[in-house]
C-alpha cells in the first residue's frame, strides 16, 4: 500500500482508528481488526489514552505484540481521563506518555499526540516536556489535535531552536465538513504539516447505510438524538447523488470519500475505525480510485 510522510514516519495512506476498541466491539473483535489490517498492509494505528477508558491502548499493544515493528503507532494525550489524568502540563505529559507506553506494550510513541488545547498551560512548556521525551527515545514524533491556525501558528512560534515541532495535526474533515478547507488546511500546506482528517466518513453519512426513505439502521451511530440532524433532507439528497456518481464511475461511495481525502497531498492517512476484518479491507480498497482534478471539481459541484 501507498505511505506517506509525517515527518519522519511513512505511514500508510489508510489507517485505522482504534476508538471502538474496548468501547463499541469486543476485544476479540479488536484484535481481529489488528491483525487484518497488518496482513492487507495497513501500518498506521491512531488510539488514545482516553479512548475505552484507556483500554484502548491496552488491546492495541496486546494485538500488535511480536508485531509490533510493523506498525507505528499514534497515540494521544489531553483529555480527561479523570480528575487527575489531563491537560498538558509538563509533569503531566511525562506521566500520560509513560502509562501510555505501560498500556501499549512498547519502549517507544511513533507520534505522540496532543489530544486538545490546554489553555492552562503555556504551549511552550508543553513542547519542552514533549521534546524531552523525544530526546530520551520514549517518542518519535509529535502531534496536536483540534488545533486552529491560531494555535498552531503560537506552537510553531514557541518552539525552541534545535527542538522538535508538531508535525501533524488531526481536526474534523470530510465531504460533509469542510471548515478545514478555509485555514488549517492552507496552513499545513504551507508549514508542512500532516493534516489527519478524523470522522472522514462523516460519523458514517458516507458509507452508504444511511439512504433516502430508507429506516435508520439499529445500533448505529447517527440513531443517536445529537447526530441525527446530520440525517436531515439536504444532506441525504447529497449522499443519493454522491452514489450516483460514484457508480457511474464504476466505485462506491466508501471509495468515494476515502479517495476524494487522499486526492489532497497535505492529507497523509485517511484514519477510519473499522469493526471487523471485513470493513478493514473494504477500507483498505477504498483509496484505489485516483480522483483526478476533474473528478474532485465535480464532486464539489454536488456537495455546494
């Protein structure tokens, strides 16, 4: 498979996020999902401490084992896992990239990600602690999340000369969600930096199980009351005619939303979770269809 740069990592142009583990399927079922994406040639695993709870991480590095070397690993820190575990003070990231390490199995973070802006703590006592642990080998690279350009242009402002600097950056983006496109994305592009899109699937708008007069399946995620103002008329018109011409291009609409992110270069991975081996394949296929500029300029003329 395709691999990409962030930093000095190649990652595969599809990965696969690790937030149902320990939460929304079992752990046979994520370790399942584990070895299936190892054996198509996925290599890149985004989790986070919070995520299950912090099992998480703990299934991760269980499923990888003696496989870990064919793997590079994101993981993230921030967000409160309770009163005591969060934000990003430098005693802090210290602790988190430690129990993370303890939980995963592993002496070492390929990227280490800043789950959120802490508003308590200067940015820049936050990359002193996360440059240390890179020093000391603990990790790779790193990262931040939910980031505006403010903010990511302040934590390349306070990085220390010599000092390592975030290399990528994970925020909400997809067909459906495009605020990306008017700041960070240009930003990246013009520092270099990774642009990690998460919910590239739009909370599974795009995967072709939510149709027009057609019921919400059970147990899915947009049954939910919060995010089922995304199953509204317009939206649902839009993915009938995404289908549409996605077929007509002899693809599917999972195709279509995995290969209209990998058609822009800033973009490195497409992350998507995944909850059996059959999905980790059929996102695997995903990325095979090469959009050309055309195709995107149609693809926008559905979605405005």
């Amino acid at each position: 498979m395709e691999t990409r740069a962030i930093g000095s990592l190649q990652v595969t142009v599809v990965g696969i996020g690790c937030n149902n583990f320990g939460r929304r399927i079992t752990d046979d079922a994520s370790r399942e999902v584990v070895k299936a994406a190892l054996d198509v040639g996925i290599n890149f695993f985004d989790t986070a401490d919070v995520y299950g709870s912090t099992r998480s991480e703990e299934l991760l590095g269980e499923a990888l084992g003696t496989r870990r070397k064919e793997a590079i690993i994101a993981t993230k820190f921030g967000h409160a896992i309770d009163d005591h575990r969060k934000g990003a003070s430098p005693a802090y990231v210290r602790q988190a990239a430690d129990d993370s390490l303890r939980r995963l199995k592993t002496d070492y973070i390929d990227l280490y990600q800043l789950h959120r802006p802490d508003t308590e703590t200067p940015i820049a006592d936050t990359l002193g602690a996360l440059n240390d642990l890179v020093k000391a080998g603990k990790v790779l690279e790193i990262g931040c999340s939910n980031f505006s350009v403010d903010q990511l242009r302040e934590a390349e402002a306070a990085v220390q000369s010599g000092a390592v600097r975030f290399v990528s950056v994970q925020n909400d983006y997809s067909l459906f969600q495009r605020e990306a496109e008017a700041d960070v994305l240009p930003e990246c592009a013009r520092t270099h930096i990774g642009f990690l899109p998460y919910f590239p699937l739009a909370n599974g708008l795009l995967t072709g199980k939510y149709r027009k007069g057609q019921p919400v399946p059970e147990g899915t995620r947009l049954k939910s009351a919060e995010k089922s103002k995304l199953l509204s008329e317009e939206n649902l018109n839009k993915v009938e005619a995404l289908i549409q011409y996605a077929e007509s291009k002899g693809h599917t609409l999972l195709e279509l939303a995995f290969s209209w992110l990998a058609a822009n270069p800033v973009i490195p991975s497409v992350i998507a979770g995944a909850t059996s081996p059959q999905q980790v394949q059929a996102n695997a296929k995903a990325i095979n269809w090469r959009m050309t500029e055309t195709e995107c300029a149609e693809i926008d003329a559905i979605m405005h």
